[in-house]
C-alpha cells in the first residue's frame, strides 16, 4: 500500500476556509483504498455480530429520536441504517465519495457529509445526542486522534453518549514491544491484513482507549466490553478483538453546569 495522498480540497466543508492537509501515518488503509472496497467492505465486516449487539445497546441508552454523529460511517451498514431504522436521526461523515454514496442509498433519510473528519465541524450550535466511531480512525495518527476526541465534549449534548469500538494494541499478535510509546499506550506500524492488503495498523491499547475518551473527551466510561470478529476467509483479512466503550458526557460539569 503507497502512502496517503489526500487533497485538502476535496475534505474542505464549503464555506469553511481550506485546513491544511492532514498527513496520515504511513502504509494505512487511504481513502482512495476505501473508494475501491464500497460494498466489499459490508460484506465483509456488515456481519459483525459484536458491533450490532454494541449498536442495540447503545440505542437503548440514547435519548429517543436524538441526532446521532456517525464519524467514519461507511457504506452506512449496519450502524447508520439500525440507528436510522429506530428512529434517530442520523449525521454520517466519511472522506471516501464511494461511502457517502452508500451511505446516502442505505439511509435516504440521513445527511451524509464527505470530509475528511478532522476537517468537520458541526453547524453552529449544533450539538448531538450520540456520537459513534467504529472501527473508523485508520487513517489518523495518535495527536488527530486525540485533537478529534476532544472535540466531542462540545459536540455532545449534556448527558449525550459516545459508542466506540476499535481494535486494543495488546490484541493484535504482531504488536510488538518496540512499537509501543513511552507511556505504554499507543503503539505504531502494527502489520496487519485488511481485505486482501498488507497493512499498518496504529492503535491505543484499551487502557489507551479508555483514557482517550475520559481524558480528551471529558466522558465518562459506562460500559466497556471486548467481542471476537473472525471475517470470512474470502475477505483475506485478519481476525479482530474489538474493544467497545460507551462513555457519557456529564450533565454536571466540574465548576458548574455543562
Ligand atoms: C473500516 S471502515 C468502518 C465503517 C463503519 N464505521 C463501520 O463500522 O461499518 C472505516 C471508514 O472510515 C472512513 N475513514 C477513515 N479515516 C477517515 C478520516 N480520516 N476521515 C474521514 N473518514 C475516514 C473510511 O473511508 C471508511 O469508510
């Protein structure tokens, strides 16, 4: 896999004057990777029993009919559509176009925005009741990652939730010693197959994970939990363990009301 060339046009919301260009690490999966797996994609990983048991869960715990950001929504299978189907109202964003477009065709009542999602921001004064990302930080560095979690406390109402689910370093057999940084919870170029490419993954460990999310984003973790995904041997992909956490965003903030 070539390294990432992602033209800062393309992402830029219209309007909103051009970011610069948000270089990825090397040898991940690009957008342009992602515009050529479209449905590939779902029919490889649409199946994930874990991921739609983490959604109905999720959905349970959401305020009824809120909005609900769906960041990195893919072809919009399973997440947007079970989301969309229960009666909230569903905002994806995606930077590959082949996405969006699936996107759009499986929730014709959700808005989809094709951006890269460091260059998203929501309409002014817009906020959400949910925030979901899973599986969808491949093309983001440790610092992106970090820069857009701590965004979400803005984006979240009060009492607002976010599901995430993504892969724990110390869960995939590759990760090795010397990949991990200092503080032990990141660790960089993990080798990993993914729909028939030789890839390099870069993950937080779940303790990582969680501190992402408590730290950055300012939530609290309600429920945390870690499912197996095997992906069908047509799709050459490595088996998964997904790590899930559903985290809230407090309705009392330290100093006062939020
Ligand atoms: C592995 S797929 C997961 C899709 C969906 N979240 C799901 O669980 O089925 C990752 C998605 O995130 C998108 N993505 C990855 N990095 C992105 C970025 N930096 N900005 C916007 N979209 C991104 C990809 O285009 C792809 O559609």
């Amino acid at each position: 896999m070539t390294a990432p060339n992602i033209p800062s046009a393309q992402h830029a919301p219209s309007g909103v004057p051009e970011q610069p260009h948000h270089a990825a690490p090397p040898n991940v999966p690009t957008k342009e990777w992602f515009d050529t797996k479209g449905l590939d994609y779902e029919t490889s990983y649409g199946h994930n029993a874990g991921l739609l048991k983490a959604v109905d869960k999720f959905a349970a715990r959401l305020r009824p009919g809120c909005r609900v950001l769906d960041l990195g929504c893919g072809t919009g299978r399973p997440v947007a559509h079970t989301l969309a189907a229960r009666g909230f109202q569903v905002h994806g964003v995606d930077f590959s176009e082949t996405m969006i477009g699936l996107s759009r065709a499986a929730v014709p009542n959700g808005v989809f925005e094709c951006a890269h999602l460091l260059d998203w921001t929501p309409a002014q004064g817009q906020r959400f009741g949910g925030i979901v990302a899973t599986s969808s930080f491949y093309e983001l560095s440790r610092e992106q990652m970090e820069t857009l979690v701590s965004r979400w406390r803005d984006w979240l109402e009060p009492g607002g939730l976010a599901l995430l689910m993504m892969v724990a370093a110390e869960d995939v057999p590759s990760t090795k010693t010397e990949m991990y940084d200092s503080d032990g919870r990141f660790a960089r170029g993990i080798p990993f197959r993914f729909m028939g490419e030789d890839c390099f993954l870069y993950l937080f460990t779940r303790a990582g994970w969680r501190a992402l999310l408590e730290e950055r984003g300012g939530l609290v973790v309600r429920e945390q939990w870690v499912e197996a995904f095997v992906p069908p041997r047509e799709a050459d992909c490595d088996g998964e363990t997904n790590s899930f956490f559903i985290a809230e965003r407090a309705k009392a903030m330290e100093g006062g009301l939020a």
